[in-house]
C-alpha cells in the first residue's frame, strides 16, 4: 500500500486526513522506492510528495484571492448577493485573463460576497486547511480593507474575523501566521491614510503594511506619507512592485517606501544593478509563477525568470498569489515551477529555507523553523 504523509502541526500525518483543493496525489507520483523516516521505514512519496510535505512559509496570498467558487456560490446565496453567473462551472470558465487588470475585475467582483465576520472567518480557515496540507507551517496574509469599507464593510469585522480563524489555525494546524494590511493603489492616497486611521485600534493585530491593485500608472512614490505613518507606528513594510510596472517602481518600493520584501519583482532582472542591490542586501522577492502566467506576465512556466534569479543568488520565494483564481495553492505553484524548470532537489530546499528567510519572524520561531526543515530533509533521504 502507497501511504502519503504531510506535515501538519509538527507531524506527518496521512494526506488523507487532510483537505487538498485538488484530491488526493496521482499514486503514480505519490509511490516510489522506500525510504527509511524517522524510526518508521515508510514508502517514499516522490518528488511531488517531498515538495507538498517540505516545511515553507507562505509570504504573499490575498485573502479575497483564495475564494473558491463553491464557496463565493455558498456567500452569495447567505447574504443575498446577486451573481451574473449561474453556476461554479461559469465561474471558472471566466477565469481567463489578459493582463492584471482583466484578473482584478473579476477579483473585486468576486469579494461583494462577503459581507460578516463570520464570513471572512471561513474563508481564511478554508485557506489554512489547504496550507497546512501543502507543508505551510507560516503564512503572512494580505487582505484588502478598502474593498470591503468602500462597499459598507466595517473594517473590523474583516480584521476581527480573518484574525480569529488565524487564532484557529493555530490551534488546529500550529501554523504560525501574521497579518498585512494593503492599501489598494488605484486610490488615492487620502483613501489608504482614512483606512491607515481606521486600523489603528487594531494595531496589535498587524504585522506589516502592502501596496497591491492596478501597478501601471500608480507608483511606489504616490504613498510615500502613508507608509512613513506606518512606519512610525511599527508596521513593516512590504510592496508590489516590478509585476507589470518598470524596475524603477522597484527601486522607489525600496528607497521610498522602504520595503523589506519585493512582492513578485520579476521585472527586476531588466536592471542589472538592481539586480546587484537586490542580491547584495538579500531583499527577498514573493514571486508567484502560476499567476504570472495566468496574468501574462510570461508566455509560460518554462520561460519564468525564477530559476535564473534563484542560481544569481536572490533570496527568491515561491508562493501563490490568488489562488482560486490562478489554478493552484503554494504547493502547486512548487510541483509546477519544479517539472516547468527542472528545479533540482537541492534548489527546492533552498526556496524553502528562503521562505523562511524572509518572514517576519523572531530569531527563535525562525531557527525552529529551518531545523524543522533541516530535519525533514535528513529524514526523506
Ligand atoms: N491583488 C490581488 N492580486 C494581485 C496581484 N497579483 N497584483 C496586484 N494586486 C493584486
Ligand atoms: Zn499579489
């Protein structure tokens, strides 16, 4: 019999007992020579099953990106939300986008649904759950207040309930997990200084600030004042930049905004000295494949930059961007960029350990992560 093994909480335990987006592993890649783990002699789960159960930190998923369609189907019909589509099968088959733009449509569209706290508690429990069975042991989540305020949504109880579930998660999968509050950038800056306001009695709660939305025409440097507000109040910082924009959204993310991570940042690589600064101050890059080909960003998987920065020396990651939109969770975006790059095995761990490297964590939970890591790779041979 083929036994498939994840980490959750700590242990292996079955795939089976874990909810998974797509079911169950093919046993064609699941099954493969034995391997001795730990004191147990178990079957070996093949390169996919190293990759779901190898200990990561996910660092860049929007929250309302992780809304399934059955689930935007259950909302709709709870809070009396009209829908232009009549089934999850219509839902998925306009997910073909040509550009962020044509995504963050539908994406907006997508989160009328969600309308109580309770609502914004099950979404995000329903993330965790995936991310525990894809080996996530610490996932720093964006959310998108001004979505929801700008439609009525008081901000709390969209903090008030995505925090409760990562109270859940927690608990019940022992993932760690940290909260960060983007300011869309189609709007204006007053917009993302009312809503800086309108967090603070929440401050505890977050970890960081992000700039995500439409990035062409909406530069780094439009936020300069809300981010040094955050700043001044704690929050770290982190920015979109380089996806659709020019390295020098890059650079202004950076030397502006004084973000600690690059999210996505692939457009980088047209600028060989920011390459160097990215390289020489291990400024890590969130980079997302599955969506950067969703978005057309690049023609395909095979022609992604990722691996080529990675052997450059940057502190690159893998994540997943939105999720139900783009076709796949972290785990997913790791198998795929392996089989598109021939990513070896040596480089996976490395983009593990990088995920780490780049969270927002304290030395301790950090050092207990990568030995976590280092223990999981001793034991699958
Ligand atoms: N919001 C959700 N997904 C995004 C992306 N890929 N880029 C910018 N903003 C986003
Ligand atoms: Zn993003």
């Amino acid at each position: 019999m083929c036994l498939r093994f994840s980490l959750s909480m700590g242990k292996l335990v079955p795939r089976d007992l874990l909810t998974h987006a797509k079911g169950p592993m093919p046993l064609r890649k699941a099954c493969g020579r034995a391997i001795l783990w730990g004191e147990q002699r178990r079957e070996d789960v093949g390169m996919e099953g190293f990759i779901r159960g190898l200990p990561k930190a996910e660092l860049h998923v929007h929250i309302e990106g992780t809304l399934e369609p059955e689930m935007m189907f259950d909302l709709a019909r709870r809070n009396n939300v009209p829908l232009r589509f009549g089934s999850v099968e219509e839902i998925r088959a306009a997910y073909e986008f040509s550009d962020l733009q044509s995504f963050l449509d539908i994406y907006y569209e997508g989160a009328r649904v969600l309308h109580a706290e309770q609502d914004f508690f099950d979404l995000t429990f329903a993330y965790l759950q995936r991310a525990a069975g894809d080996g996530v042991r610490r996932a720093e989540i964006f959310f998108d207040p001004q979505t929801h305020t700008g439609r009525g949504i008081p901000i709390e109880t969209v903090i008030t309930g995505i925090n409760r579930a990562l109270e859940a998660g927690r608990a019940e999968f022992g993932i760690s997990s940290g909260l960060i509050m983007c300011f869309l950038r189609h709007l204006s800056a007053e917009s993302a200084h009312e809503t800086l306001e309108m967090a603070l009695p929440f401050r505890p709660l977050l970890l960081a600030v992000g700039l995500d939305s439409s990035e062409v025409g909406n530069p780094p440097e439009k936020f300069d004042a809300v981010f040094g507000w955050a700043r001044r109040e704690g929050l770290l910082v982190v920015a979109h930049a380089g996806e659709e924009g020019p390295p020098d959204y890059v650079w202004k993310a950076l030397d502006v905004l004084h973000a600690r991570r690059v999210d996505h940042g692939v457009r980088a690589e047209e600028d060989p000295d920011l390459l160097f600064r990215l390289a020489e101050e291990r400024i890590p890059l969130t980079m997302c494949p599955l969506s950067n080909v969703k978005l057309r960003v690049f023609p395909s998987l095979a022609e992604h930059n990722l691996k080529r920065l990675l052997k450059q020396g940057l502190v690159v990651t893998i994540n997943s961007d939105d999720p139900a939109y783009f076709g796949g969770y972290v785990g997913d975006n790791y198998v795929a960029a392996s089989e598109a790059l021939g990513l070896t095995r040596g480089e996976l761990i490395v983009l593990a350990k990088n995920s780490f490297e780049a969270a927002f964590l304290r030395v301790e939970e950090r050092r207990a992560f990568l030995a976590e890591l280092d223990r999981y790779v001793e034991a699958s041979g």
